[in-house]
C-alpha cells in the first residue's frame, strides 16, 4: 500500500494516509511508451498549425523572364519569384495544418495513473486537510508550501472544485501551478515535482479515475 503524508493548513504533520491502489499503485508492461505517447500527442495538440510561407505563386513581382536565355555571358534566370532571389518565393512553402490528434480516452487515463503512480512512489505526494482560503492571501500559501515541500522543484496544487480565494492564493507564486482534481492529465503531474492535494481533492481524484 502506498501512503503519503497527511498536513493540516498550518503545515503540521499529522501521519499518513493511504493512497488508492487503483489511481497510485498501478503497474503497466511499457509505461515510458505510454506516456511518451500520450504526452506527444498532447503536446501536438497545443500547436496552433497557422504558420505560413510564401511560394513563388504568392510572391509579388513579375513573371516576365528578367534577361534573354543566351547571348549575355551570364547564368540562365526565370523570373524575380524564383527563390534563389532576394524576395523571392518559398522553395518548399509550409502552410496551415492542424495538428490535432485525438487521445484514446483509456490511454489518457492509464497515463495518468502511471504519473501518479511515479510520484507516490517516491513520496512526492502530500496531503493537506482542509486545504481552503477565507480569503486570497500569497503569504499564508507560501508559508504552507515551505513547510511542507520546502525542496526546488515545480509544485502542483490539486483542490476538489475551482475554488476561487485558494487558487489565487497560489497563483502568484513561482513554480506553482493549480488544477482541479477532475481535470488532471499526466503531462502537468510529470512536469511537477511534488504534488499537494486537498482532503477533498483525494477523494475526487479515487471517485472519478479509479474506475
């Protein structure tokens, strides 16, 4: 069983909780190629696919044949399109392209729980109760993270709802990121180095992906 350890929002440990097995304790036969899969095309999904070159058919310019083919001593030329000319057109013009490629809803999902699994493992996970701000307050967040991971490294804090005065609390601090905990996906738990959840936000996390 794997465990992580249990905080109040003062940042005072108060022992451990057991993790779901079915989220955080999971084995795969090739979990680097799951993930690499999965992240790769995540990543192609975020490219916008607008970026445009022009061919010599968009250039502006002519396309009379600047000087007769022989008699000047010089190199036969087309026209001032071509693309060995300043301002000439694109030789092999890229266009417009979507990217997009659709994630296999298991694939996804089991990518996830291989991240989660990695970070239980190593005991990257914590576990704060009753994580929740009256009010937004940078100070307060700060004090708790450095308590509780004080080490360098990117911090993801996972709340159960978009819970407004808490998230801003986070948000202004470096290294830190916010989700909720029914939107996680692999490619920000990889990208962090300890993961901080609310008491809430486990039971979340186990409701919606341990099926």
């Amino acid at each position: 069983m794997v465990t992580a350890k249990k905080y109040n929002t003062n940042g005072d440990l108060l022992g451990e909780v057991n993790l779901p097995a079915a989220v955080f304790d999971i084995d795969v036969n090739s979990p680097k190629v799951l993930l690499h899969e999965v992240i790769t095309m995540y990543m192609g999904n975020q490219r916008q696919g607008t970026v445009q070159k022009k061919n010599r058919s968009m250039t502006a310019g002519s396309t009379r044949k600047l000087f007769k083919q022989k008699g000047t001593g010089n190199a036969r030329v087309g026209t001032r399109r071509s693309p060995i000319r300043v301002h000439g057109g694109k030789a092999f013009a890229i266009y417009p392209k979507d990217w997009y490629r659709s994630i296999p809803h298991t694939k996804k999902r089991q990518a996830l729980k291989v991240a989660l699994t990695d970070r239980a493992r190593e005991g990257r996970i914590m576990i704060v109760e009753g994580l929740s701000f009256d009010k937004p307050s940078t100070k307060l967040a700060l004090e708790l993270l450095s308590k509780i991971a004080p080490e360098r490294g990117r911090k993801l804090v996972v709340t159960d709802g978009h819970h407004l005065p808490t998230v801003k609390s986070f948000t202004n601090l470096p290294d830190v990121m916010t989700d909720r905990a029914d939107s996680l996906f692999a490619y920000e738990v990889l990208k962090s180095s300890y993961i901080v959840m609310s008491g809430d936000a486990l039971k979340k996390v186990e409701e919606v992906f341990s099926s």
